[in-house]
C-alpha cells in the first residue's frame, strides 16, 4: 500500500527525522546519506570502517528535500488448509480444510453443522483480538486433547507446524474476526502497525545495519576458525589456568613471564617422571583400569575382523561367484528364449534388456495414467498403443500377446531371481565398512601395548581393502575371481592375548596413591606446563592477537544496535498517523452507515498505534456498547476490522466467522460488497449459515472481480458434525454451480442406466427434474423479481423496471412450457395412472437442460439499460 500522509504535515516528519539523523555517529550519518542518495550501500565496506575504526569525515548534515519517499512493505500470509484434525469439539476427526489462497473463500454450514469448530482453530493460531480455549469433545469421559495441521504461506515460503503444540509468529499476521472480536474492538483500544512511507528510510537503515551485523558475525565466525593450536596443558597447574584466561588484555609480558621455565626443567621432568613410573607401578587402580581396558579394545578388534572376513572370505566369495555364473546362465536361457520367440519380428533386439526396460515404461504408463482400470496390455475394443496413440490392428494385438506371455515366461524370472541375488551379495561387499575411524583409534590407543598384533591387524585390513577393489572390479568386467578373497586374520591370537590382560587385572589388589604420587605429580606438572608454554610461546601470541581483533569485531558489533531506529520510528509512528487512521475508520463507519462515531488515541509502543471508538458530540459519558443497537454494535466491530486490515501492507489473510449477524440486510450488503473488495488483493476467508449472505458474497465477488470458492462443512448422521465437503450445498449454489451439479448427475444417469430397473431410473429422473425446476424458480427471482423488487423492503427499483419489457412472447413461451414440462417430470405430484408416466431419456433432459441455460444467459444480458 502506498499511503500519504492524509491529514498530517509531511514536512514535519522529515524535519524531526533530519534532526535525529544528524545526531547520530558519524558512520550512521554517511549510511544515511547513502541511502537517501539511493547509492548501494557495501555492508562488508562499513563492517570494515566499524572495526578498524576508519570512518571518513562527516558528512554535510542530512536536509529534508534528501529524504525519498515510499512505500513500506511486510510480509503476506494466507492459509491453505487445516488438516489432520483430530479431537477439536465434536468433529469427525482426519478432516482438510482446503483453502484458495486468493480471492473470496465461502464456508457454509448450517447451525450445529460444526463449522465454527474450524473457525475456533485459525482463531487460536492466528492474531485474533479475543482469544478463547478451542475444548476437546465434552460428550466424551476421555476425550483427547484437540489437534490440527495448519498450512500456510508465508512471503511466497510454504509452512505449516502442528497446533497446539507448536507456533509461528507469521500466522499471528492472520486478520480474525467473529462476534468476541467484535465486542472486543468496542470494549478495548485498537492496534495497528501503519507507518508513514517517509519511514521507508528507517527501514532501510535497519535492514543495513541487520546486513552489516550479519557480516560482523561472518567475521566472528571467520576469527574463530582461525584460532590456532595452543600447548595443550592436561593437568590442574599455574600453565593451565594462564591458557584458560587468556583474552585480548594479556600483555606481551604476561606471556613472557607465564613461559619462562628452569634452564634444567627436562632434567628435572625426566627425573619426576621416573619416581612417577616407580610409583605407579604399585598403583592398582590405575594398572587394573589399564589392563581391563586393554582387553576391551582386543576384542572389539577381533569381533570387527571376524565381520570382515565374514564377507570377504573364501567361503562368501564362492557363494558370490556361483551366483555370478547362475545369473549369466540364466540370462542366457532367457536371451535365448526370446531369440527363439520373436526371430521373426519385424524389428530385431525383442527380448533384450533394453527392449525390456521400454516394456516395462509402457506398463507402467498403461496401468498408472491411460488404462489404469485394465490390467496390461489393455487390448479390448477402442484401445490404443500407449506408444503411438494408435487402434490395436489384429496382428499388433497377437504380437502384444505374444510379448506379454514372453514376460510372463519362467525363464525370464528366474534371470531376474539370480540377478537379484547376486545384486544383493555385491551389496554386502560394498556396505561393510572396513577400516572405520573406530578402528583406527583401536589400533592407535593398542599400538604400544601389542605392536606386533597392531601391525598384522593394519596389513590385513589393508589387504581386505584391496581385495574388495579387485572383486569388484573383476565382476564388473565379468572376469574370473579365483583366488580373490582374504585369509584368515588373527582373531584367536587378539582374543588370547585379551583374555591374559584381563587375568593379569583380576590379579591386582585395590589400593590407593600415596601422598607421594600427588606431590610428584604436581611438580612434574607445574614444569610440563612451563615447558609446553615456552616451546608454544610464538602460537600463544598469535592467539593474543587473534583475541584482540575479535574485541575489535564485537564492539563493532554492539554498535549496530537496531534498538534506536526501531525506537525513533516507533515515536515518529505514533506523532504523525492517528489523523490517517481516524480518517480510515471514519470511512469504514460511513459505508456501513454508522454515524457520530470517531477514533480516540489512547497512546501506544513499539510503533503500535492504540485507539478507542468513542462517540462523537456526547453531551454525557457513556460508552459506545451502552448506546449502540446490537446491529450497530456489530457493524462497528466489523469497522475497527476492516480498518485493521485495510492498514496490513502485507495483505494477510482476513478470516470471518458469521460475520452478519444481527446485521439488517442493507449493512449485510455492504459487507459482502467489502469483503469482496478485500477479495481482489488478498485472500479472505467467510464462514456463515446464511444462504441469502452467500450469494451476496458470490455476486459481490463477481462485481469485483474476485476469485469465489466455495465449500460446505456438513453434519453426517445425527451425532458427527464436522464433514467437510469442497462445494457448497445445493441451496447455498448460485445458477450457474447448479448447472455444474445438473450437468454431473446427467452424466451419472447416462453412465449407470444401464444396471438400473425402470422404477430406478424414474426416481433419478424425477429427482434430477425437480432440482431444474428448482433452477427455474431461482433465475425468475434472482435475474427478474429481485432485479426490481427488494424482496427484503419491498422497495421497487425503477432503473430496472425496463428490464420486463426486454422479456419478449419467445422468452415468456420457452419458460412456461420448459417448467410444465418439468413439473410433470418431477415427483411433485401423482402420477394420473391413465398417462402411464414414462421418464424421457437421457438427451431430452440434456436439450432442456440446454434450453434454461441459453434463457438464463439472454435474460441476464437484459439487465443493462
């Protein structure tokens, strides 16, 4: 929407905008220069002048005739369905609410038909003004909680989550309105989130300032990768704790100082570390954990080989290689069964793999789209090539035939048997996972303690790997594979040597470290730590820097601070719209003739404007809800809600439920006419019970030039409302979807006649000639009557009364002659037993069918003067 400010002085917003701008540090000022210049502004450019602290000189001070107008823009939300229902009130559960995404969707459902169980649902999601709880079935002792899939589309992305356990912010941008939403709009203040488009510049800025935050972030993220390796320092010690709090303050000194070890420290780690080894040679604990450990390791070693050598060994590989010589054998038998089969075809290669794979597309198209009721080859009368589009000659559906049972032959699935199995045993080969990167630490963390096992165990996985290559390869290129397999590994020597290792720590006695070991401990791993400082002190200083540059990036970070825009346009929001959106509401009032009615403001934050209705020229208080007539009430409920959405630039969603009621049918009119109006730009949603409102809706929507969709919700049985069926109901259908109805039960007639008795097809005639008759009845009062008359004041219409006159001798004989017709048709009366009342066929009902649809279309070209 591209709105001026109405009623407000432009030049007055501009002035306090300039004068904020220009207040603002000198990198903000030149990002606003640029953006009012319409110049492109480099986010990764002013990231670099915010951290190195390059800001040019200021620049000249911001004027008023600088700043561009525009139009602001937010995000478009409809819904699409409301699905997988289960639990919402009484509803039938596993029901889709499917919902056009554009135009004038009409939900109809009579009273109790649960339509409104749908409606509380988009009400709960979306940002309804009255909230309410959306109960679970209250006939039932256990009822399960309520559950929906709600789908819809926000700025062009398709979501959906699952109430009510999840939340979108997007759906909260959904217009709801129902009688609560109303009355909430009467007994509470008005929100709204127009901005001037002046304020297009905030907007901008902000979307910089969020781009030039994203590549701070890049850089943090890019300044972390490049954190270098430090000394690693295990144990607790004065080293530790310098590499735990390093940061961007440390000195060069600090580093010095922390890294400057004994001219004798490996001496003296040398000589520690030999009282270490002594004493924990008597350290129980640690020498069991160890062996157990140990253990553990040889056999998960032993269990991967055996799997190996489960599918690479002798045995598995001659169960692939005779599976290979099955296969080519019986491929064989197969090529050369259809070599004998089809010699004589015009077209050689019949029966050869690529002929193969073309009989199966062909299959598969017939039996999916174009014969996907008939078994293939459909060959039956009137049948076609799924290929060439042509009729089935005599000798092309015996050579069909003929393919078809070649298919069918033994031969063939035995080919494809033995090539599934050897597929399978390849599969094997190709899944296992020889050296994972589990194995690879086993063998590291067991390289000390077995070396000799560690190294058969690496050479046999590596020749494993090897021998799968050459397996592979020699069966792709159909060359023999004796002798390709691995031998045995040395499984039992890694279970033995586990088995004396977990001996070995059962043998040991629990005990615990001497002071002694501690204190050894400790000094050895003061002088490690002072030592690794020393041998790593250029790496620590890279750090430092490192540090010290990502200080610089997080304070340019801090300050990209959207908060002081956001505020300043939120302030300048609520200073400069009020009049344009009393102006808006007045309007909304007028069209559904409301008077002496205004907007106060009531303040406001964050850019939300907040209002009331009050009345205007009071001589004495009193609120709006104790003056107003129900009607009115309702109707000026409805006013804050178009006015609501008409200030929604992103054109969200608008959702209704029985919005006209207790409206008179003028105010009714002139919401359909609204809605309808709304239709065109955006997608609106109405549920009601009222048939007369639907057609308005239909009729309006046509006046505008909206999609109409509409559907029913409908109650099955006595006890299970909820059923949602994707058209409206026949007496909710205007002329031309009764028609549509007409026409698909002709069809159903003709189609099914011929397994009906004659009483059968009589019923569904009568039936058929009583919803035409219906038909008729319906063009006379909405294009004649109604055109003159206001059936619901009585008021005649004088411009249309020329309208009779056009009706000529012609159109008068077709219409009572077509509806005597009917009438004896239709089951309204007995049939005289002397008429012997037989039901005209199939194609004089079609001939009348056509002959009203031909009168309804002449009578409507009538209505212009």
């Amino acid at each position: 929407m591209n709105q001026g400010l109405e009623g407000s002085d432009p030049v007055s917003i501009e002035q306090e905008l300039v004068q904020w701008a220009n207040e603002r540090p000198v990198w903000l000022r030149q990002v606003l220069a640029d953006v009012c210049a319409g110049r492109q502004v480099d986010p990764v450019a002013v990231a670099e002048a915010l951290v190195e602290g390059t800001a040019t000189d200021p620049p000249p001070d911001l004027r008023g005739a600088d700043i561009p107008g525009g139009s602001s823009s937010s995000q478009t939300v409809a819904m699409t369905s409301v699905a997988e229902t289960k639990g919402l009130n009484a509803l039938i559960d596993d029901q889709e609410l499917a919902l056009a995404p554009k135009g004038l969707t009409v939900i109809y459902g009579d009273n109790a038909s649960g339509k409104s169980g749908y409606a509380r649902v988009i009400k709960a999601s979306s940002g309804a003004r009255h909230q309410q709880e959306v109960l679970a079935n209250v006939f039932l002792k256990e009822a399960p909680d309520p559950e929906a899939r709600i789908s819809f589309i926000a700025d062009g992305e398709s979501k959906s989550l699952d109430w009510p356990n999840e939340e979108d912010a997007d759906l909260r941008r959904v217009h709801f309105y129902d009688e609560a939403c109303g009355d909430a709009y009467l007994d509470s203040e008005t929100k709204l989130t127009y901005r001037p488009s002046v304020l297009t510049i905030t907007d901008q800025l902000i979307n910089i300032m969020d781009a030039v935050r994203d590549q701070l972030s890049l850089r943090l993220q890019e300044n972390a990768a490049e954190r270098g390796a430090l000394p690693v320092v295990e144990w607790p010690s004065t080293a530790q704790t310098f590499l735990q709090t390093l940061s961007a303050q440390t000195t060069i000194a600090e580093v010095e100082a922390a890294s400057d070890s004994p001219p004798d420290s490996a001496d003296q780690i040398a000589k520690l570390t030999r009282e270490l080894a002594r004493l924990e040679e008597s350290s129980p604990i640690k020498e069991r954990a160890r062996l157990e450990q140990q253990a553990k390791n040889l056999l998960r070693l032993a269990d991967h080989l055996e799997r190996v050598e489960k599918v690479l060994g002798e045995e598995h590989v001659a169960e692939i290689v005779a599976a290979a010589i099955s296969a080519q054998e019986k491929r064989a038998a197969a090529d050369i069964a259809s070599q004998k089969s089809f010699d004589e075809e015009p077209v050689v290669g019949v029966g050869t793999e690529r002929w193969r794979v073309l009989w199966r597309a062909a299959r598969d198209f017939s039996n999916e789209v174009a014969y996907h009721e008939h078994e293939f080859p459909f060959l039956s009368e009137g049948a076609r090539c799924v290929l060439c589009q042509q009729e089935f000659s005599e000798e092309a559906t015996t050579r069909l035939r003929a393919f078809d049972a070649y298919m069918q032959d033994e031969t063939e699935k035995q080919a494809k048997a033995a090539e599934k199995e050897l597929s399978d045993l390849i599969g094997k080969v190709r899944a296992v996972e020889i050296q994972p990167g589990e194995i690879g630490r086993l063998l590291t963390d067991l390289k000390d303690d077995v070396p000799e096992l560690v190294e058969q165990s690496r050479d046999w996985l590596d020749e494993a790997e090897r021998v799968r290559s050459k397996l592979l390869d020699r069966l792709e290129a159909g060359e023999p594979v004796e002798g390709v397999h691995v031998v045995s590994a040395s499984v039992e020597d890694l279970r033995k040597t586990a088995e004396i290792a977990t001996e070995a720590a059962n043998r040991i006695d629990d005990a615990k470290f001497e002071q002694s070991v501690e204190s050894a401990q400790a000094q050895r791993n003061e002088l490690v730590g002072k030592s690794r400082l020393t041998s790593g002190k250029a790496e620590i200083l890279v750090e430092v820097s490192r540090l010290k540059e990502r200080a610089k990036i997080e304070a340019a970070k801090k300050a990209v601070d959207t908060g002081p825009v956001t505020r300043k346009a939120s302030e300048l929001t609520k200073t400069h719209v009020t009049a344009l959106i009393r102006d808006r509401f007045t309007r909304e009032t007028d069209r559904l003739g409301l008077e002496r009615i205004t907007l106060v403001d009531v303040g406001g934050q964050k850019g939300q404007l907040q209002q009331r209705p009050a009345l205007l020229g009071a001589q004495a208080r009193a609120q709006v809800g104790e003056v107003f007539s129900e009607g009115e009430q309702t109707a000026l409920g409805l006013a804050g809600y178009f006015t609501e959405a008409y200030f929604d630039e992103g054109k969200s969603a608008m959702v209704l439920d029985d919005p006209v009621t207790s409206l008179d049918h003028v105010r009714r009119s002139r919401v359909a006419e609204r809605l309808a109006e709304f239709a065109a730009e955006r997608q609106v949603v109405v549920f009601t019970h009222d048939v007369r409102f639907v057609a308005e809706l239909h009729s309006s929507a046509e006046v505008a030039d909206a999609d109409f969709t509409g559907l029913s919700v409908q109650r099955v049985g006595r006890t299970s409302p909820g059923s949602i069926k994707e058209t409206l109901p026949w007496k909710a259908k205007d002329v031309s979807e009764r028609f549509d109805e007409l026409r698909v039960r002709l069809a159903k007639i003709e189609k099914e006649r011929g397994d009906w008795t004659q009483e059968e097809y009589e019923e569904a005639v009568q039936f058929w000639a009583g919803r035409l008759s219906e038909v008729w009845e319906r063009i006379v009062n909405l294009e004649v009557i109604n055109q003159v008359v206001d059936r619901g004041t009585s008021e005649v219409k004088p411009m249309k009364f020329r309208l009779l006159a056009k009706i000529t001798d012609q159109d008068n004989d077709e219409l009572q002659q077509s509806y005597r017709r009917i009438s004896g048709w239709a089951p309204r009366h007995d049939k005289d037993p002397d008429t012997n009342f037989v039901a005209p066929e199939p194609e004089i009902l079609d001939q009348e069918l056509e002959l009203v649809k031909a009168w309804y279309a002449r009578v409507r070209k009538y209505r212009n003067p």
